[in-house]
C-alpha cells in the first residue's frame, strides 16, 4: 500500500518497470542507493526491501518529500528523504546504485512548472529539461563501477541519453522496454505530437525503456 499527496506523481509504469531493472542488481548491506525524483517513495522502499544498506531519496516537491517520507515509515524501512534539486543535496558523497523517473513529457513550450501536477510530467518541448541535467550530474556522485537505471520515453530521445552517458565515460545498455497505452497527458497531446513529427497519425501507444549505466 501507498499513501500519496495531492500533487505527487502516482506510481505507474514507469516506475514498475524501474523496480523490475532494481530487482536485478545485487543489493547488500554495503550497498549505497539514491533515489532521484522519488515521488511516492516506491523504489526506495523496493531498494530497501533488497537489501540495500543506505537509501536516500531525493525532490524537489514538498509534497513529494513528505509522501516519501510516509511511505518509507509506513512500509518499516529506514530511508535518508531530502528535498532538493537532484544531486545537489548530496553532493561529495558517491552511490552504488542510483535510480530515477524523472519527469519526461514534451510539453507545449520550454517552461517547466515550479507546482501544480503538470510538474511530476512535463519537461520542456523535447522531454529533456531533467533527463539532460540527470546524465550530466549523476556521474559525480557514481562509485567506481556504480550503476545508473533512468526511465524515460521514446519520445525523449533515448539515443540523446546514451550519447551523453557515454561521454561521461560510462557504458550503456537498454535493460528494459515496453510498450504502454497513451495515458491522458499525452492523449491530449497527441496532435501537438503528430505536428512535430514525433509520432504518426493514429499512433496510440509509446515505449518507455530503463537505461543502465555502468561507471
């Protein structure tokens, strides 16, 4: 069970299919985890629930901090919740595992909401306002040989994210993919997709795939 603001991203799946790439690395009690754009809290309780020996979770909503912190109460597991802005809470300390769903809907324009719902979604005209800063930021605060899972659409450029993972020096796979029915966001959205060429007249579903990084 979940308990969850008004306001906080729900989980969906998205966030199961982080939790099945999660499922796959070996967690103990030395491993070091962090949880970026947290939401309802559900893959640190899961990182926890595996075994992992320090999870902390991080965003930069209030709501989200608190549904966070209630959910890892709720569910017994002992989790470090911070607000802020990805790594910047934690920056100087190193991570075995980090985990993110970020927000990542191309928007109508290049705002990106500061409250409301719409902020646990939309992420610029390109989906790209958090994914870009996540594969820039996250291998600072990566161990040697630490692992990044990131989640993300199709229509938010997974070869961009690759590229810019790589760059950083660490190598990546897809672990995960999967088809999923438009939800209300983008249904609404589906002409404004259609005009820029990101999906095709009558196309009613979109892939989201979880990228594993190796530094």
């Amino acid at each position: 069970m979940l308990v969850r603001l008004p306001g906080v991203y729900p989980a969906q799946h998205d966030s199961w299919a982080l939790v099945e790439a999660l499922k796959q690395e070996a967690l103990g009690p030395d491993s070091r985890v962090l949880d970026l754009c947290a939401g309802t809290g559900i893959v640190s309780v899961r990182a926890a629930e595996a075994g992992a020996g320090q999870v902390t979770a991080v965003d930069l909503s209030r709501r989200a901090w608190a549904t966070t912190w209630m959910n890892t109460r709720l569910h017994g597991r002992s989790v470090r919740v911070v607000r802020g802005d990805l790594t910047e809470p934690v920056r100087g300390e190193r991570f075995d595992l980090v985990v993110s769903n970020p927000p990542y809907v191309p928007a109508e324009n290049d705002r990106v909401p500061v409250s409301g719902i719409a902020r646990c979604w939309d992420a610029g005209k390109d989906g790209r306002a958090l994914l870009d800063r996540i594969c820039l930021q996250v291998p600072d605060v990566l161990a040697a040989g630490g692992v990044l899972l990131l989640v993300q659409s199709s229509f938010s450029g997974i070869e961009k994210s690759q590229t810019m993972l790589e760059e950083q020096g660490l190598r990546v796979n897809i672990v995960s993919r999967v088809d999923i029915p438009f939800g209300p966001v983008l249904a609404a959205r589906r002409d404004m997709l259609v005009q820029r060429g990101v999906i095709d007249v009558g196309q009613h579903c979109e892939e989201l795939v979880v990228l594993r990084a190796v530094k």
